[in-house]
C-alpha cells in the first residue's frame, strides 16, 4: 500500500512541474507578444529593413506580428497626409492580402497583423504615388514554415 502511495505521490509532484513548465512557457510567450519587425519607408521610396542590404521580410504562415514602419515622406503625400502606403500582394497572381492595405503618415507606426497561411513569395508594395520612383518601391516577403 506505501509503495502505491509513493508512486501517486510521485505522479502528482511529476504532474504539477509539467504543468508549471507549460505555464511559465505560455506566460513569457504573452508576456512578450507578437515578434516585431522594423520596416523605413524611406524618403528616396524605397523599403528598408534596419541590418539588411537587400532588405526581405521572413514569416511563418499565420504568424502574428507586430510591424513597425517609420516613414519618411518623399516628394508628394495623399489628401489625407498619407506619405506612403504598405500593401501586401501574392507575387504569383498580385492578388492583395485582406488586412495588409496600410496608409502611413509621417512618423512611426505599429500595426499586429497575420502572416498569410499559405507559404510562397509576396510583395509589399507603396499605395502612395510618393515620387517619381514610386513604381520602384517593394520589399520581398517569404512565408515559410522553415527555420
């Protein structure tokens, strides 16, 4: 009968940890949020990403984030102060994602957005006719379930 009772005993304290561990991890994973991108939109119209020469933006499908676009206005600006836009589009069809169509005014921005659920190549692009190089204005998005 002692040995059962040990065993119980063990089984619960075993229990309990695992439950503390899983909880703990599920708090630091509230605690810190959506993962936060940093994007410029940039005066010569043209996406950055601070750290990146050839600037691509990495998600996983679904993904929550937070993305943070500081913009700098270029020549021109929309009626309604918009100096650029950010909208993202399938690059196979150019079909635009719902929730990705952002008008940003100077300054910084943040937005929580999903990633889109199926993987492939997107593109960001301004919305914003912002200067003669408006056209050139995009930024690579890739969606994958890899590390």
């Amino acid at each position: 009968m002692r040995v059962a009772n040990r065993n119980s005993t063990r089984n619960c304290i075993l229990a309990a940890l695992c439950l503390l561990t899983v909880s703990a991890r599920t708090q630091e994973r509230l605690a810190t949020g959506p993962r936060v991108l940093e994007v410029v939109a940039d005066h010569d119209s043209r996406f950055k990403i601070p750290g990146q020469r050839t600037p691509v933006m990495n998600l996983k499908p679904g993904e929550e984030i937070r993305l943070r676009i500081t913009a700098i206005k270029a020549k021109n600006e929309n009626r309604d102060g918009s100096v650029h836009g950010f909208a993202l589009l399938r690059a196979k069809d150019k079909a635009p994602v719902p929730g990705w169509d952002l008008l940003l005014q100077p300054g910084t921005q943040e937005f929580t957005l999903t990633a889109p659920a199926e993987p492939g190549e997107y593109e960001a692009v301004c919305t914003v006719i912002c200067s003669s190089n408006h056209e050139l204005m995009s930024l690579k998005v890739v969606v994958s379930s890899k590390d």
